[in-house]
C-alpha cells in the first residue's frame, strides 16, 4: 500500500471555503487549518484559488480519518460512541471533541 500524504490546508479567504479531500468535500471556515489527503488535481486547483494556504505534505494524518469526515458523520460517530459536544457546532471542534473524549483509536490500515 502506498503511504498517503497529507496537507496541511488552511483558510487565508475572508470567508468559508471548500475543497475535495480523498474523503470528501470539506469546508473551511476562515483561519481553519486541517490535515486533509488530496489528489493532485484538487491539490494545484486549490493553490491556484488564493483561498488556502497549503504545506508541503510532509506532515501525517493523526490516523484516526477524523479530519476527513463531514459534521454530519462526526455527529453521528459522537452520538453511537456517547460522546459529549457541548458547544462544538464547526467541524475543527467536533472533531477535538472527539478527539479529547478518548473513545475514538486510529482507524485499521486498509
């Protein structure tokens, strides 16, 4: 299997922007940085926008798919594990919710 890289994405628009990871369509809000996998199309095309920000893909995902997951996913994932939002509303912080609760490993190598 290949190793997958990941970017650092991070939103320098004055507003929300998107993008397509391998995982998905994605939403930024302003300032928000994430670690996503994105295919080389998606990669250039996002660089060429001015909207985001983006490393050289040297850094690692944290294993666990969280960041490639909608709101929609997460929230479901929070509700079967029993896990707590509290005020999280923006994907960046569901997913330290999650993260912080202790109850989500990495994910199995595929």
């Amino acid at each position: 299997m290949a190793e997958k890289i990941y970017h650092t994405v991070k939103n320098i628009a004055p507003g929300p922007r998107g993008l397509h990871s391998t995982g998905g369509h994605v939403l930024l809000e302003k300032g928000e940085s994430r670690q996503l996998e994105i295919e080389d199309g998606e990669l250039k095309s996002a660089k060429a926008s001015g909207h985001f920000e983006i490393s050289a893909g040297k850094g690692e995902s944290s294993g666990d798919g969280l960041d490639d997951q909608t709101v929609a996913q997460l929230r479901e994932l929070a509700a079967k594990e029993s896990i707590d939002l509290g005020e999280a509303t923006k994907q960046g912080e569901i997913v330290a919710a999650i993260r912080a609760s202790g109850k989500v490993a990495k994910k199995p190598e595929e």
